[in-house]
C-alpha cells in the first residue's frame, strides 16, 4: 500500500491517523484537513455520490481509513445521523466497488455504542447488538449494509469503545471535566456520576487504524478498547490529584440520559489476536497530557 485515503480527517481521530500515516511514509489524502504537514487535501461529502466518485478516481487509492461520522451522541436531529453514518458510508462503499483496481483494506469506523446496555461484564464481538440511541442505530444499519452488499470488498468494521485525548473537543465529557480543572472553576455540573467507560487514548485508538489498515487479517468487526473502566467519580478523583485542588459536583437532571449505558467495557482480545499485545497509554498520562496542553 502506498495511497491511503482518509475520511473524517479534519476531525478529532482523524488528525492523529493522518499523522501517524504520514510517519509511516504513506502517501496520504484526507477529505478534510488534519493541518498536518505533507498530506494531500481533496474534496468531497458524503452524502454527494458525484463528489466521493471524483475523489474515488483521482486518487486511486490502495486503502482507505473511514472515519467520516456524526458522532456526538446527544445531537438533536435524529435523521441526520442515519444521512452521515449510514448512507454516507453506503455512498462510499459503492464508488470504491465500481473502481477498476479496488483497495486492499478500507477500515471502517463503527462504534461500541452499536452493543446498547448487555448484562455483561465484559463485551466481545459475539455479543447481540441492541444499540439505544440513533448514533447506535446508524452505525448498526452501516454495519448490516457492509454485511449485505459489500462481502467482496476487503473491509475490516471496527467498535471503538469510549476514547479521549488532546485536542477533543469540549462538548465532550473529559475534556469537559479536563477544561473545568484548567480554569480552576469551584463547580462543575455533570450527569450520572456512577456510569462507567472503558476509556482508552485517542493515540492509541489511531494506532489501531493504522495497524489493521496494514493487517493481513480481515477478521471483523473487531473491537477497539483498553478492556478497563474508569467511572466518572475516578476521573474526578485522576483530575484532583493532578490540579492539587478538588471540585464541587453538581448533578443536573437534564444531564441525566434516560437510556444511559451504566458500565461499558470491551474485550480486546480479537484486537491482539491480529495486532498483537501492545503496551497502552495509560488513562491518568491522557488526562495529565490533556491538562498540560490546556494550560499552555
């Protein structure tokens, strides 16, 4: 492989999967700029068939890394997820089908949000997905059109559990909590207190990417977590010890989900099986990397 296409690459994960590409000497292009140095920049949206089938052809590319979502759960407009994640991706699928030489991996960005609220400690591949919100929803519908009309493309479905690091955006809940700590603020306002979340470093999480875009496995779908949770209270407990000072909490109701995921935790071993076991950031360095650059 030597072109990798990138989508979703101005977001979050995407920037830190354009660089580590880019490190790894691949010929990158990324719908959306990451702001990296050295990447090619094209232009399409996914919901233009016309637009990603020019794309598609200029760039020819021999793997390709989905990462193109919606993916803020509490958004309000429920149709939009189903347009962006599901149809998006259909759109995107179909172009590099029709290409004359196809690519030789398209890694596709999925969620753990698809599994819903098993009772189950620890969730694998092999679990019923029932997913509880629209974002589920959509990346399950994406998955099924995969299965459907796609078994002849190279496509590895992967379920990023919870996943945080510099850069996130604040709507979010760690920088959230992150970023409260930075302004030294008395009182924070935060949900459920109890929920926990297999939480793993966004640097980690693009590695991942990386490493199945070059496996010669395509096992799928493969879950991409840490296999350890973390609840809010412990990240408020991370958070303290590192600003020296402890902050006041205050539940909101309206921050209160009713369909809330009490404990989310993932079983990595198919993830090893095919990458091999790999030392991880641990979560306290993520929460203090997020809090250095903050006060930069």
């Amino acid at each position: 492989m030597k072109r990798i296409l990138v989508t979703g690459a101005s977001g979050f994960t995407g920037r830190f999967v354009v660089r580590l590409l880019l490190e790894r000497g691949y010929d990158v292009y990324s719908m959306g700029a990451s702001g990296v140095d050295g990447e090619n920049v094209v232009k399409a949206n996914m919901q233009d068939r016309a637009s990603l089938e020019s794309v598609a052809r200029q760039v020819r590319p021999h793997g390709v890394v989905h990462l193109a979502a919606l993916s803020f759960v509490a958004y309000g407009v429920a149709e939009e997820f189903y347009r962006v994640n599901t149809i998006g991706t259909l759109n995107l699928l179909e172009v590099l089908s029709e290409l004359e030489v196809v690519p030789s991996r398209i890694v596709v960005a999925s969620s753990a949000n698809v599994y819903g609220t098993p009772e189950v400690e620890r969730i694998s591949e092999g679990q019923c997905p029932a997913p509880v919100n629209h974002y589920g929803a959509s990346k399950l519908a994406m998955e099924h059109l995969v299965t459907a009309g796609f078994g002849h493309l190279p496509v590895t479905v992967t379920r990023p559990f919870n996943y945080t690091g510099p850069g996130q955006q604040e709507r979010f809940l760690i920088p959230k909590i992150v970023n409260h700590f930075i302004r030294r603020e008395p009182v924070i306002e935060l949900g459920n207190l109890d929920v926990s979340r297999d939480f793993s470093d966004v640097r980690d999480i693009a590695r991942y990417y990386v490493q199945l875009l070059e496996a010669g496995s395509s096992v799928s779908p493969v879950n991409l977590c840490s296999g350890q949770a973390y609840s809010i209270s412990q990240v408020l407990d991370m958070m303290a010890a590192i600003a020296g000072y402890r902050i006041r909490v205050e539940v909101n109701p309206q921050f209160v989900r009713a369909n809330e995921i009490p404990f989310l935790v993932g079983d990595n071993s198919r993830l090893v099986g095919i990458i091999g076991s790999q030392p991880l950031i641990p979560f306290s360095q993520t929460l203090q990397d997020m809090y250095s650059l903050g006060e930069l």
